[in-house]
C-alpha cells in the first residue's frame, strides 16, 4: 500500500526513517550502552555517531545528515551542569537554538531535529526518545532532501533554458 505525505511524496507501508544520533561519550553514549547491556529495547531507526561532547557537534553534521537522507537528527548531552568540558553543553544549546532557526527556515518540520539531556544512568530515557522521535517521524513521512535536490537542480535547467531562449529573441 502507498502512502503520501503533507509534501506529497509517496511512502510505502514498510518505510522506516532514518535517524542519525550524535551522542556525547560521557552520557548518552553511555547511557545507550547501559540500554543494550540492560536488554532495554527500543527501535533500531537510530545510527549514533559517538562525539566526545555535544558541543562538539559542527552544524554542518546536522545539514549534511540531513542532506545525504537523514530523516531526522537527534543529539544527546550530558545535562546542564554536568558537563566534562564544563560548557559544551551549553555551547550545544546555542547552535541548536541557531539550528532550529536554519531548518525551520529550510521547510523541513521540527520534530525531525531533537536535543536531549541524557546522564549516563538514563539507559531507560534513550527508549523513551528514540521510540517517540521515531514515532513522530513516521507520521512526518521521508523527508527526501536528495529527491529534493535533483527535482530543484532539473527546475533549474528548465529556467536557464527559458532565460537562454528569451536573450536570443531579444538579441
């Protein structure tokens, strides 16, 4: 059975999203390691890229994950406070304020860009999230930015032709 989503494009029944995850090694990370070792299950849509802090975290990862068929991003941090870096955390929260900012004004929904605090002992909490963010995502649909890219670059060769026959009438 096919689906469409709000932009139209269409989704099979079987469709899972994607979700890269960037989680700051000295909780998130762990506390995703605590959830496996614990046998706490919850949906396989996430690939983690472990950072050493979430302040590490460059925007441009964010864009190119959504560039490349990322459906949706998640970033996890130590909380507020807790910091192994002392601020990288806060320094996380400012480019993500930014961040959500720059994609909102790209069209692409706010559900699929997330941060969480979570502590190394939160193993239940990484469940939590990532089953809701996938939940939330599912009924986003694909988001489909390298479909995107190619239907935009075919529009734009559309107008350059237009462009190019108009100088030649006016030549």
């Amino acid at each position: 059975m096919l689906l469409k989503n709000e932009t139209g494009q269409t989704a099979s029944k079987q469709w899972e999203p994607k979700i890269i995850a960037f989680f700051c090694n000295w909780c998130t990370y762990t506390a995703a390691d605590l959830a496996g070792v614990s046998r706490i299950k919850h949906a396989p849509n996430i690939r983690v890229i472990r950072v050493m802090c979430s302040g590490r975290v460059d925007p441009q990862f964010i864009l190119d994950s959504f560039a490349k068929g990322a459906d949706g991003v998640l970033i996890g941090g130590c909380h507020p406070g807790d910091c192994h870096y002392q601020e990288g955390n806060y320094k996380c929260l400012r480019r993500f304020q930014m961040l959500k900012r720059v994609v909102d004004s790209l069209g692409i929904e706010k559900d699929r860009l997330r941060l969480e605090w979570i502590s190394a002992s939160e193993g239940d909490k990484v469940r939590i999230v990532v089953n809701d963010m996938v939940a939330k995502i599912k009924v986003l649909g694909p988001l489909g930015l390298p479909l995107k890219f190619k239907n935009w670059a075919d529009e734009m060769h559309v107008i350059v032709s237009e462009v190019a026959g108009k100088e030649e009438v006016y030549a």
